[in-house]
C-alpha cells in the first residue's frame, strides 16, 4: 500500500546539489561578515559558552533573520524546519496542552529537554512544552544542540536540548506588533525597554493570541462528531525582567512573568484553563581573568482547570463511547451536549543551579563544574462521568481519583575540554543525579463505593550519565566531529501518579524506572564564505521505554492493579465470567517499562548566500525508529518503522532580497511517505502517501520604524496529516494545518 512519487528524488537531488556546490561560487558573499556572525554566537545550552562552530554536537541556531523571514506564527512550528525535530503541522495553540510534545530524531515526547534562557519550560506534570509561555516577539534567537546531553543537563536531554534565548534592552526602545490570519487568529505584542542607569534596565512585554483555529477532522467525517467546533485558544502573558550591572565582575536579571491559556475544546464542555506565574533570576560573578561563577534559581506554580465534553445524537440513549457504530442514520435534531470529565491539577516547581567556569591554557583548556537541584510537587483530582441517560439529564458521576507525589532532582556535573592540537578538541563531561520519589497517594472511588488504593512507597534512584565528544579541524573551513554519550529520562507524574479513565482505567505505576539511552554520532562540517554545509549520522538505543499495557487477568494482575481495582476488576470495567464468584474478568491499561527502542538516521543541511540578494537553503534527515523488544505490552510490532515518524524529510527554501526594504522567501516541505497503522491486521503495515506542503512569506520596511508583512503557510492549501490512526478509521485523522494567511505591522518607537 505504498504510494510513493518522484518528489522524494527531486527534493533530495536539489538539496545534494547545494552540498556539492562548488566552493568557488560561495565566495559571491561577504566572508568577512560570515565569519563575524559566527564569532558572535556562543550556545548557551553547552554550558561553556562555546562558539557554535566549534561544537562538538550537531547544532542549529535559529537566528532573528530566520524568524522574521519564516511563515510560521509559533515557536512550535517555527522549529519544524529544524532537521531532526519532528513536530506535526498542527499548532499548539490547536491542540491539548497535555499532548503538546518535542520530539526529535523519530524518539518519543519527553525526551528533549526545553530551556529559556537555561530554565527549564516543562510542564511538571506532563512533561510536555509550555509553548504558549514563549511568543516569536519575545526571542532573540534558538539554540537547537541534538544529541544525548544528559551529562550536562540530567533528566529529559535524552535526543537533545533547545535553549530560547531571549531579547535583553540596550537602549530605551520599544516594539509593538499586530498580527491578522485566516481562522480568527489575531495577535498582539508590545514590548519597551528602560535603561535606568548604567547597571540597571527593565524590559515589559505583553502578548495576547486569540485564534478560534480550524476543524481538525476530515469534512466528510465531521458528521460522527455532532455539534463540534474548532479548538479557540487565548494566550496572555505579561513579563517584567531586570537587567543590573552593579560593577564589571558582577551582572544578573530577575523576571517575573504571569502566563495564562484560555481554551474552548470542541464542544460546550470543553475547556482547558492554565494559569502559571513564574519567577527566574541568574547571577554571574567574574572571579578572575580566566574564571566565573553563575548561580540560578526558578519557580512556578500552575493551576490546571480541564473539562473534557462530548456530544450525541439523541435516540434513546448516549451511550457509544466509538465513532465506530455511527451511522448517517442516527442523525437527528436532537444534539446533546455533555462532559465525561474534570480534573483540577496543581503543581509546583522550585529549582537552582550554580556552575564553576575556569579557562586555562595548555592541553586542559576549560573547565566547568556544576550542580543542580529542582524539587516538583503536584496534586491532582479528577472525576469521570457516563453519558447522560435521558435527553436532558445530567451525566451520572463513575468513577473519581485522587493523586498526590513529590519529585527531587539533584545533580552534579563535571565537564573539560582537552586540546591536543591546535586542530583537535576533546569534550569530556560527566554527572551523578540522584532522584527521590515521596509523598505518594494514588486513590480510585467508584460512585456509592469506598475508595480504594492509598499511600504508595518513597523511592530513590540515581543514575550515572558520561560523555565523550571530539571534534578536529583539517582546515578552516572543514571539520569533523564525533561523540558517544548516554542519557537517561525519569518518568513523570502523568506515568507515575495520574490514574484516569472510566470504566477502562489506566493506572498509575509508582514503580517505573527511568528509560536510558545509549548514542553516538558522527558529523562533517563545511564553512566558507557564503556556504555552509552540514552532514551528521547518529544511533540511538533506548532501554525501559515507558508504554501501557492491557491488564484482563485478576489472578495474574500487579499488585497496585487489584489495590486499584479492589477484589475484582469489574472495577475496572470487567464483567462477570459466567459462574465466577468473585468476579475475575475485565481490562485495565498499566503502565510498564517492558520494551526497547533504536532509531538512526542521516541529517543534511545547507545554506548557501550566492550575493546580496539571493539565498538557497535545504535540508534532508532519513530517519529509521522502531522497536527492537518488547515484552507483554502491545502496541507495534519490533523492527517496524514508528507509526507517525516519516522516513524521509526535506525542504528546499529560496530568500530574495532585491533591495534593503523587501524579502521574499519561499520554501517546499516533503514529508515521506510513513505507516500510519501497524496492529489492526497481523503482519501488514497501512501507509500514508507522501506530500509537499509549500510556504511564504514576505516582509517590506515602510520606513525605519515600520514594517509589513504578510505570510502563508500551505500555499496550495494540501489536505494532508501527520499522526497515526486505525486505517478503517478515517475521524480519527488530525488535519494539519490548512492554507493560513497572515497579515502583520510592526512599528518601533
């Protein structure tokens, strides 16, 4: 069933044409100012400073050009042109925040560790990205370091990190933008910045994003879903930071921020609310010519109001809980709007870091020792409830469950780099972290029962986490660089804490451990001139992956299965086996540790300056991502490509300047052909076509303090989707975005 086209050869062959273009036609550009540009980033996220051409990783910066000349209105999305970085076309803002996943290099979510400005910007207890904390108007540029940085980061750097740099005032300026777009999407920013003395300035900025979105189901199959709307999404923050110089040896910031996602899912019932204060500051204390201090400290608290609702066409009852036995048939006037369930989540995180910096001379050329500490607590209740059984009846409450953790992180580091040769550079770097699981409470009530479950068992688990990464330069221009390194990711609260679901629950499992991965890569750099090239081949393997499994069998369930589901698992939504006394039949989903998997690929990148006024860019990543074990869970099978990860993507993207006042650039995206189901029939795997979604956008400075821009993601407006889904079952696909324009004026004062 594979439906492959000529567009894979035809993209690959553009973008290995810019890899072998010859260096001659490069030197059309400014060396002179490539070469300063360069010079003037260091990547943060190495936690040495290090310029980005002499990382030993595989890394990409996201500059200011690339954001002003990119279509993209979200950070999320901005990153899909980042090799590696497998994000779907459909926004943030259009979807759950509990599924708003980074991946990268075809391994699953929680493995990238997300940073502003070196703090960390999870969501505690899912461990997803809180995108919407970060507006485009905010960002000086992206720091993108693929690889396993677990030896430097701890927790969650399993593929790699991203570091958001943030815009910090110079002088008293001001921004202020307005945004207009297809599917009611309107944004606003305004930013002033106050130097108040030499040591001291403040920056305010303020953004709000409204955007009723667009039905992410196939049109022909919004019939199943009577009733349903777009997902409307309103995002508000409000920050204030403080720049001091008090003297030239010691510096730092504070920043206060208030973060707010308003979202309407679906239906009436629908609605998620997150309100999340936070707090960062950082200090660096320049002790000497060759050595530094830095100290940080973040927190936030986050309180998570969810309301899932749901619809039917009423007959005689709501009682499907599947699209499966809808028909065009039980289509009637009568549309009934209810919820299935509300959570009230609450969680907390406070965390510090300090870093010892000392450059020398001489085979050991630097040196950094760290260490980190970042504490999480969290609570969480939660009630389901059956459909409505009269046509204007309540739902009647099922089931509801409580949960309470604590989480320690503490960690030390280590890092050295080595100089051999003027010509070779070793990194070497190492850490220890130990992490304490407490206070741990996992409840589950059934309507008109006595709650069961209770107090779960503190825990400790500590992992040891080593890197070696190299890099030499044959000449200016062209170095190679290599590294071996493992990582290692501790499940969260969701995994760990959170047992939802009725009747089929899934539950919690306090016991997991941490999933580890063991990586190497090896990479080929090429810089002169106007062109830049890049080439990196990398492997993963990961142990103790974290999946779910059915449980059906009470005699042979775990221990906290038949706690939860108390002496049976009609609990759980089972029913009587014919003649059993007690009861011993039905399902429950746990969660477990039992599989492992690889994923390995090729990543190229290009970008080449021909003059002035035009640019070429292009990408390509092949990337292979399966499972090489499980053991009782489900799910797909070993040694078949990942459902939802395309083998093959590449962009190839053109830049025209024809004057200091207007840009164009245009770009094609090809994602792969990809399975998309690989266990609803034994042995066959579903695949989805491959698809090339085209982008644009344009920008013309009106004046020295105005600009204007317009934008157009999906040009020729393709209907296409990048999840998995029951083949059979065609709702279940999620739309990528579809054609979007977006007008914008920027003025600064």
């Amino acid at each position: 069933m594979n439906n492959l086209k000529p567009y894979p050869t035809l993209v690959a062959l553009a973008v290995m044409y810019l890899f072998a273009a010859a260096p001659a036609h490069a030197q059309q550009a400014s060396e002179e100012a490539k070469t300063a540009e360069l010079k003037t980033v260091v990547v943060s996220a190495s936690r040495s400073q290090a310029q980005v051409e002499a990382m030993p990783l595989n890394t990409t910066i996201v500059s200011q050009e690339d954001i002003q000349k990119s279509s993209a209105q979200t950070l999320d999305q901005l990153l899909r042109d980042v090799p590696g970085l497998n994000f779907t076309g459909v926004p943030a803002a259009q979807s759950d925040p509990t599924g708003h996943q980074t991946k990268m290099r075809g391994m699953g979510n929680a493995k990238v560790l997300v940073l502003l400005d070196g703090v960390p910007i999870h969501d505690p207890f899912y461990l997803t990205t809180q995108w919407f904390k970060v507006p485009l108007s905010t960002i000086e540029r992206v720091e993108v370091v693929r690889g396993g940085n677990s030896s430097l980061w701890g927790n969650m750097a399993v593929a790699g990190v991203i570091n958001i740099v943030s815009k910090r005032p110079t002088d008293n300026s001001g921004e202020a933008s307005l945004n207009a777009g297809s599917n009611g999407t309107l944004s606003a920013a305004i930013s002033k910045n106050m130097v108040l003395s030499d040591t001291m300035s403040v920056n305010l900025s303020i953004d709000k994003l409204n955007s009723r979105g667009y039905d992410t189901v196939l049109p022909e199959q919004m019939w199943r879903y009577p009733a349903r709307q777009p997902v409307n999404t309103q995002d508000t923050n409000v920050q204030i930071s403080t720049y001091f110089k008090p003297s030239a040896d010691l510096n730092g910031y504070v920043r206060i921020g208030q973060h707010i996602q308003d979202q309407d899912i679906s239906y009436v019932n629908g609605k998620n609310l997150q309100t999340d204060p936070d707090l960062s500051a950082s200090l660096t204390k320049t002790l000497d010519d060759k050595s530094s201090v830095t100290a940080t400290a973040w927190a936030q608290y986050l309180e998570f109001e969810k309301y899932n609702g749901a619809t039917c066409y009423w007959k005689t009852a709501c009682t499907s809980t599947t699209k499966t036995a809808d028909t065009t048939a039980s289509i009637t006037p009568n549309v009934v709007q209810y919820y299935t369930q509300y959570g009230s989540q609450r969680y907390r995180e406070q965390g510090a870091s300090g870093i010892y910096s000392r450059s020398m001379n001489g085979l050991l050329s630097s040196l950094q020792l760290g260490v980190d500490y970042r504490h999480l607590s969290a609570t969480d209740l939660e009630f389901f409830y059956n459909a409505p059984s009269s046509l204007n009846g309540a739902p009647v409450l099922a089931s509801s469950t409580f949960g309470k953790a604590e989480q320690t992180f503490t960690g030390v580091f280590a890092q050295t780099k080595l100089v051999p040769t003027d010509a070779l550079d070793i990194t070497l770097s190492a850490r220890f972290d130990s992490w304490d699981n407490t206070d741990r409470v996992n409840t589950r009530t059934m309507a008109g029962a006595a709650t069961i479950g209770g107090a779960q068992p503190s825990s400790n688990t500590s992992a040891f986490n080593p890197s070696l990464a190299a890099r030499y330069a044959f000449t200016d221009a062209l170095a190679v660089r290599g590294a071996a390194y493992k990582s290692f990711r501790a499940p969260g609260f969701n995994n760990t804490t959170r047992t939802f679901g009725s009747p089929n629950p899934t539950i919690a499992n306090p016991d997991l451990t941490p999933e580890n991965l063991f990586g190497r890569e090896i990479g080929l750099d090429y810089n002169t001139g106007g062109l830049s090239l890049s080439a990196t081949y990398f492997q993963y393997d990961i142990q103790n992956m974290i999946a779910s499994y059915k449980v059906s069998d009470y005699a042979t369930a775990p221990a906290l299965v038949q706690l939860i589901c108390g002496v049976n698992l009609m609990n759980c939504g089972g029913t009587p086996a014919s003649g059993s006394t007690p009861l011993k039949q039905g399902t429950a989903n746990f969660y477990s540790n039992d599989q492992d998997g690889q994923s390995y690929g090729l990543e190229l990148q290009a970008s080449w300056k021909l003059n002035r006024q035009w640019a070429l860019d292009g990408t390509y990543t092949r990337t292979t991502s399966m499972l090489t074990r499980k053991g009782f869970v489900g799910g797909e099978p070993v040694g078949v490509q990942t459902t939802g990860v395309p083998q093959e993507v590449a962009s190839l993207g053109t830049t025209w300047k024809p004057s200091a006042a207007w840009q164009s650039h245009l770009q094609a995206r090809y994602i792969g052909s990809m399975n998309i189901d690989t266990t609803t029939t034994a042995g066959v795997e579903y695949k989805q076509g491959d698809i090339t979604v085209w982008d644009a956008s344009l920008l013309y400075q009106f004046s020295k303090s105005v600009d204007l821009s317009a934008s157009v993601v999906n040009l020729l407006d393709t209907q296409y989707s990048e999840n998995a889904y029951s083949y059979n079952q065609p709702w279940s696909r999620t739309l990528s975005m579809p054609r979007t324009l977006t007008l914008g004026l920027k003025m600064r004062f």
